[in-house]
C-alpha cells in the first residue's frame, strides 16, 4: 500500500510499505527520503504519535493512502551544545551559495558574522535559540495547566485553541527560522547610478510608484528648476500626503551607457533625491532582474547597487523621513487629479497633477487678464460616495482622490484609507 509523507512545511513524500511492515523500517525508509535520522523522528496518525517500533503499520490502523506527519524531535538534538548547532547552521549558510548571496543582501550584519566572526554568529544564533525555547516553554506550561481546566468551560476551551494556535505560530516560525533565515532580515532597496542633466544621482528604483519623482533640492542641483511647469502643481495622496511644485516635462537622464528622455514630477520631501517610477519604466520598457540583480533597459544591464553604496539616508542607519514626506519606500499609489483648463489645455487625465491652487492659477494667467471666480471642484463621483468617505474623517479632496484611484469603488476606497 501507499502512504503519503508530509512536514510542517507541506513538502510530500510518497512510499510503498507493506500493512505487515516494522514501524522502525518505516523510519528507515523515512530517513532515506528526509534525511531525518531515525533518533530525530516523531511521526503521527490522526493526530496520534507512532512509538513502539515493533509493532506493523496495520495495528496502528494505517491504511492506503493515509497520511503520515513527520516532525524532527528538537529534544533529541539536545546532545549537541548551542554552539555546535550555530555552526552547522554556519556550515549551511557558507556551502549554500545562494543563501549566503540572500542573506548578504538582506542581513548583512548576520552574513558578515558567518563569513569573518563565529563567535558573534553563535552569539546571535543562541540568543535566538534561548528566546525561542523560552517561549515554547511558557506555551507548554500553560497547555499543561489548562489540561486540569473543566473540559465544559467554554473559556477554558477557548484558552487551549488560543494556547494551541500560537504553538502552531511558533513552530511555523522555527520552521522558517531553521530553513530560510533570510526572510527575518531587512530587504536592501534598489538604487542604479544615474546622471541627470550633467549631475550624478542615486535613483530610487520602485515600480510601485505610479510617477517619477525628482526632489526640489535635487532639481535645483540638476539645474532643471527653469522648465518647471507650475501649471502641474497639486497634491499627492498616499502614504500620507506631499506638495507638487511641478513638472518638467523632459530632461536627458543617462543610465549605464544611454542617454533617455525623461520626466520627473518635482513634489516636495527629502526622503529620496530621484524616485524613478512606473511612467519611465514602462515608456523605456525596462526589467527589474532581480535573478541578476539588474536593471535592464534596451538590452543593456545597470547593476543595482549594493548597501554600502546606498545613500546615507537609505541605509538602515538612516535618518527617517518626517511624517508627511515621502521615504524610499513610500510609493505613491494615489494621486488627485484636475479638470482640463480651458487657459491651458491641460488633459483632466494627467497623472499624478491635482486641481491647481489659486496661486498657480494666477501665475498661468497673462498679466492684466481677469481671473475667473472660484468654484467648488466637481467630481464625477456619486455625492453619496463621497459622502460615505468624508463622513470616516477624511476631506473631501482625500475622498475624490481616492475614489479616482481606486475606480469609483467605494469600499475599495474606504479600506484603502483605513490603510493609510
């Protein structure tokens, strides 16, 4: 008969064991195919753990095609001192090229621990292993106080599936701990040198951004202020919310060893000097690489740069962006928008532009021409919509915004800024 393998991983394995077959042989097949030594394994049926290795599979009323759970015993393991365990995982980090690569990238404090200091990565490993246990041994305990609980109290019910979740929680952790340490570090973000008009700046590779972004400090150091279009100012809505001075509308950018045209949005913050969003990306058709950690834009690959030559305010030790402003990692994902001016003819469609303030207006306007009366901006949203959304808090700006962003769906909206 056939029975199927599994882990807390979800990883199968399928083996062919006769009913009259040792339970212990089982665990030699078990050990071929998970490379978990016999000594190591807790194996369960329906919930029930399978000891006694003379017995055969039939008295333990295993059938076709059940399914068998395999666990490694972490208490068996216990022969071996923290320190040993550190550095077989170490051993692992090292002779796995790619996990070193992963690690490197996204933990390089811990990754420059494995490679030039053992005794710093044992520290941190067994400071880990410590807090891990120490939790695992407070959920015991109370799993064990609650077995003496009325077994008809509703609340003491709902204490043992609480106490049995987060002991779930964290061996799914351990799991994840023991197989992919990489994941818990941070992810480095993607840069590529560029030069804008002449001047050399680190840009912000984000493709989560819907608009390219210059900062004003940037653009005065690009020498680009002079086409600064005021006509495009408005206000951008997202992670919080920042102030559009403008646009230019084209301005050589080089990346690698070509030359673009490339617009940039100037909105204020200083979270990141060049934000190279959605709009350049796909006007350039460029591909983010992460396989070759690459930008690749007609054919030619613009490596990403590493940590050590991020700017200082991208690095972990960085200065965080003030509330308000845009940090490398806050995409803009919505933005407010205005009708066409009939001064200018500037579509109602442009992203990223919100209706312009009554100063830009006067400055767009011939000197000695009369400006039109202020009225209230019209939405082609339903009022009851919007309405919904002012009365959570929000302006009404912020809800017409967001119900342009998000298609006019109002609950999409809504969640959207409960999120923000």
């Amino acid at each position: 008969m056939r029975v199927h393998l599994t882990n807390d991983n979800g990883d199968v394995n399928h083996v062919d064991v006769d009913p009259g077959m040792e339970l212990e042989n089982l665990q030699a097949l078990i050990e071929a195919e998970t490379n978990i030594p016999v000594a190591q394994q807790q194996l369960f049926h329906n919930g029930t753990e399978l000891r006694d290795g003379g017995r055969v599979l039939s008295s333990f009323g295993i059938l076709q095609d059940d399914i068998l759970l395999v666990r490694r015993n972490a208490a068996s393991g216990q022969g071996q001192g923290p320190a040993q365990n550190a550095e077989t995982v170490r051993q692992q980090i090292l002779n796995d090229p790619n996990m070193l690569r992963q690690l490197s990238s996204q933990n390089p404090q811990l990754a420059n621990a494995a490679l030039n200091n053992p005794t710093e990565f044992a520290r941190m490993y067994e400071q880990i292993d410590r807090h891990r246990r120490d939790l695992m041994d407070r959920q015991r305990a109370s799993l064990a106080a609650l077995e003496d609980a009325d077994p008809f109290d509703i609340e003491a019910q709902r204490r043992i599936e609480n106490e049995i979740r987060m002991q779930n929680v964290a061996q799914n952790m351990e799991s994840a701990m023991e197989h992919h340490p990489e994941s818990f570090g941070r992810v480095v973000m993607l840069y590529v040198n560029t030069l804008v008009n002449g001047h050399p700046v680190k840009a912000f590779v984000d493709s989560g951004a819907q608009a390219t972004i210059m900062s004003p400090d940037c653009a005065a150091a690009c020498n680009v202020m002079h086409l600064l279009d005021e006509r495009f100012a408005g206000t951008a809505v997202g992670v919080g919310t920042a102030k559009i001075l403008g646009r230019v509308h084209s301005a050589p950018l080089k990346i690698g060893n070509q030359f673009l045209a490339c617009s940039f949005t100037i909105m204020e913050g200083k979270g990141v000097d060049l934000l190279f969003g959605l709009d350049m990306l796909k006007r350039h058709q460029a591909c983010i690489d992460l396989e070759k950690n690459v930008l690749r834009i007609n054919g030619e690959e613009v490596p990403f740069l590493a940590e050590h030559e991020l700017p200082a305010k991208a690095r972990w030790d960085g200065e965080q962006p003030a509330e308000g402003e845009e940090g490398p990692s806050g995409s803009t994902s919505t933005t407010t928008t205005h009708p066409e001016d009939p001064r200018t003819g500037i579509p109602s469609n442009v992203p990223g532009m919100a209706t312009p303030p009554p100063a830009a207006a006067a400055r767009s306007t011939p000197a000695g021409a009369s400006n039109p009366p202020q009225v209230q901006s019209q939405s082609q949203h339903a009022e009851d919509k919007i309405k919904m959304l002012t009365d959570l808090g929000v302006s009404r700006q912020e809800a017409i915004g967001a119900l342009d962003a998000c298609g006019g769906n109002a609950d999409v909206a809504a969640n959207m800024l409960f999120n923000l």
